[in-house]
C-alpha cells in the first residue's frame, strides 16, 4: 500500500511516552492553575451553607446515587434497592 508507514513497536512506545508525557504536563498545569486562582487569588471564601445551597447539593447527590443505580443496580452502602 503506497503512502502508508509501518512503525515498529519501539517507535510506537516511544510515541506513547512522549503523548503520555504531554498529557500529564498539561494536566498538572492545569491542576497549578485552579489551585493558585482558587486558593491563593482572593483568599479562601467561608462556608457558605444556605438552605438553597445545601438543598442543591442533595438534589445533586440524588441525581449521582441514582445514575450509580442505574449503572450498578445498587448503590454500595445503600439500603434502597
């Protein structure tokens, strides 16, 4: 077949580490970069538990428990069916 380049299994591996290697460069940028804007921008905020908030939270993690329970059939820990 014209046009097409094998590429031995040392030449793929070598492909592998540098992709490996660019993902998790720029996955621990990013991870610097929310730490920093996060916690040392403006200051850590306090807690902010409102009703509205603590109630948007649990809709959250009832809709999470709920997706699980579709996926599992069960929810470890859970002793709905």
């Amino acid at each position: 077949m014209a046009g097409r380049v094998r590429l031995s299994l040392r030449d793929m591996l070598r492909l592998n580490r540098a992709i490996d290697r660019a993902v998790t460069h720029a996955s621990v940028g990013h991870t610097d970069a929310l730490f920093y804007s996060l916690l040392e921008g403006s200051g850590v905020p306090g807690p902010a538990r409102t009703a509205e908030i603590v109630g948007e939270i649990d809709d959250q993690l009832m809709g999470l428990k709920s997706e699980l329970r579709a996926i599992l059939g069960r929810v470890p820990g859970d002793e709905a069916p």
